[in-house]
C-alpha cells in the first residue's frame, strides 16, 4: 500500500492545492485558503485554519476542516467518513457538498459521538462528531449545482435505527456507542503512522511511528512525537506537546502549553492561552497565538509570527539580530506605520496598534541599535508572503519604518 505525507507552511503560501493518489495519505493545510485531494485509500486531511475545500475521495477517511469556514465534499461511493470540526447551522458556513446524491437519499442517525449522514442505502456517509440532528440547518448541505431547501424535521427526523458505528468508520473505537460514553479515545493505524485521538482525561500518547498524529482533545495532555515528521494538537487543558526530531507540526490549543520542537524546522502554534514555546534548534515558525506568550527560537534562523490580536509576548532566547542573522518578527495583518520599535531596560519592545488589535513582544537581550530591517518581514497584500520593510530610520534611540 502507498502513502503520502504532506504539510503546507502557512507561513509561505496562502493559498494550497493538493491531490493525492491511490495510497493512505496525509495532508495539512494552513493557516490561509487549502484545497485538499485524497485518494482511493483511507487518508487524513486537516485543513488547518482557512477556508477549506477538502475531499476524501474512495475509502473511510478522517476529515478535519479547523477554524474556517469549510465544504466537505463527498460524492456516492465516498466511502464512511469522519469529519470533525464541523460548525453547523445558519451563517457558520461549513457545509457538506454532495456531488450526484438527492435530497430524498439523506438518512440520519444521532449515534453517542454525533450525526450520521448516510445515503447510497446506507452505502457511503458521514459521521459529524460532536454534532447533534437538532443542529443541523439547510444552510449545511449544497447539492451539486442547485441549493435546497431542508426542513429543520428533515434532519432531525430518525430515520435509521442502528446505534453503532464502530465498525463502519473504519477505526478501532475503545468504548462502544452502547456503553452511552461521550467522549471515547479512538485509535487509527495507517501502516508506518498512527493516527490518535484522546479524551476528557488527561492522556499521554508517544510516538511508534515514523510519522504520527496525535490530538489530544480535552484534558491535560502529553504528547510525545518521535524521530520522524509529527503532528500533534493539544486542545483544551494546559498540554504539553514535544515534537522530538524530525519535521513537526504543534499546535497548543486552549489552555496554558508548552511546546518543544526538535532538531529540524518545526512549526510550533500556541493558539489561545499563555504559552511557553522552545522550539529548539532549525528553521522554525514560531506563533504564541493569543494570550501572553514566553518564546524561544533556540539555534537557527526562526520567524516569530505575531498578528493584532497576538498578545503581549516575550521573547527570552533564540533571537539574533542584525543583517544576516534571519531571525525575524514576521507582521501579519500589521502595516509598518503601525509598529514602534523602543528600548525597554532589559530589551527592546516592539508593540503595534491596528483597528482590530493591539499588542507587543519584548525581545530579551537586544535593543534597538542591534536591529535592521531584515529583522522585520511584513505580509504583503497579494499572495500573503512576507517582504522586507523598505526603510527604517532612527529617531534617537527607536527605530520608525518609513
């Protein structure tokens, strides 16, 4: 059986295409627009945070869509699909897209872990986890080229009586629907990595893999990735997540995190909360993500992320300034005339102030004097990459952009 690994920086590109072929395949977007292909295998697609169209293709696939808003697309002989983080009703924009499948074939099923969504007699469906019938709007299904119109009783109606579902999701499940349980682990194995989710408890999953995907869900977590590319999502709880060696993917979620990255380029997002990020050594982006966030970029040239809404951040160790260093503060969604660069006594503190946000990151160790134009990269308007800021001068000892 082939397979497939893949991941899009969303520090590089706005936007991702990718299709797959005929083996198991694992594809993560970013944080910007990703279209996602899988093949005839069981595949894992994670859109990441933009707005996303992924399809499975053949076989029993784990579907992830993020923060965005995203289209699920499955056709007749989709195969049974899981698909979390699935937003349903009016306005939230996630929908599932069905390709040659009628209104009148839709069955659904409130199973212990969410709904299910068969058609084909039963043949290929969807199970939306953590989603009640009672929540499903019109707004949710897109039929080919034509939009219908569904009646909140048409989702919520009981139309298939099976209460398990084990088995046709195609994953070993270690609480049964009929044990009543809310929030079971599931396990995932896909020849040389493993696919693995946790549970309201604190869980602690390590690596056995060349390339594994842990997520954590609620709960306290460790997760430990191993020597080959992981990735690893800690959601809620104070997680802790190491990526080990190898190329890897952390992601915090809510809570306060500590992330470690390894000895290759590591992406290491702490998302909400007051994190701790080392990302030790390589070429690494580094994003605390809301919350007031303590950042190490370790060895190598690293960018640290920041956004309006990114907090009041330190960076205590990692960052070497000054033309050819490569370590650098990348602006997303932040203009140069909207960033003061001034020296604090114990470094200096780089704060901006937009229309949607404001916030700052103090870099330990290095003052304004240290510092030139390569260690700031703003985002540009067209295609999202990262530019120099044309020019910057000194007013005393701070340092405007012009």
């Amino acid at each position: 059986m082939g397979r497939s690994w893949c991941r899009f920086p969303a520090w590089r590109e706005r936007h991702e295409l990718s299709r797959w072929g005929a083996g198991s395949d694992v594809l993560l977007g970013g944080a910007m627009d990703d279209t996602l292909r899988g093949g005839d295998e069981r595949d894992l697609l994670s859109e990441g945070d933009g707005h996303g169209d992924i399809e499975g293709g053949k076989g029993d696939d784990i579907l992830m869509g993020g923060r965005g808003a995203d289209a699920f697309v499955v056709d007749r002989d989709s195969g049974n699909d899981i698909i979390y983080d699935f937003k349903p009703g009016p306005g939230m924009f996630d929908h599932l897209a069905l390709r040659d499948i009628s209104p009148e074939e839709l069955r659904f099923e409130e199973t212990a872990f969410g709904t299910r969504v068969s058609w084909n007699e039963g043949a290929s469906s969807v199970l939306l986890v953590g989603v009640a019938k009672s929540e499903l709007a019109q707004n949710d299904f897109m039929f080919t080229d034509d939009r219908y119109l569904l009646q909140p009783a048409d989702a919520s109606a009981d139309r298939l009586q099976a209460t398990s579902f084990a088995k046709e999701e195609g994953g070993d499940v270690s609480a049964p629907a009929a044990t009543g349980a809310t929030d079971p682990s599931a396990a995932y194995s896909f020849d040389d990595f493993d696919v693995k989710y946790g549970s309201a408890r604190a869980d602690t999953f390590q690596a056995t893999g060349d390339r594994d995907v842990f997520f954590g869900l609620a709960g306290d977590d460790k997760l430990f990735g191993g020597a080959g590319e992981d990735h690893l999502e800690g959601g809620a709880g104070r997680d802790v997540l190491d990526g080990g060696d190898g190329g890897d993917m952390l992601k915090g979620g809510d809570g306060a995190d500590k992330l470690y990255g390894g000895a290759m380029a590591d992406g290491l997002m702490g998302e909400a909360g007051n994190d701790t990020i080392y990302a030790g050594a390589g070429h690494d982006m580094i994003d605390g993500g809301t919350g007031n966030d303590r950042l190490n970029g370790g060895d190598g040239a690293d960018a640290f992320v920041v956004r309006p809404d990114s907090g009041n951040d330190m960076i205590f160790g990692g960052f070497d300034a000054g033309p050819g260093a490569f370590d650098h503060i990348a602006f997303e969604d932040i203009l140069p005339n909207q960033v003061s660069v001034q020296d604090q006594s114990n470094g200096v503190l780089v704060s901006w102030s937009t229309d949607t946000g404001k916030g700052s990151v103090l870099i330990e160790g290095v003052y304004a004097a240290d510092m030139s134009q390569d260690d700031f990269m703003f985002s540009s308007v067209e295609g999202g990459a990262f530019v120099n800021n044309p020019a910057i001068t000194y007013a005393g000892t701070d340092l405007l952009f012009i």
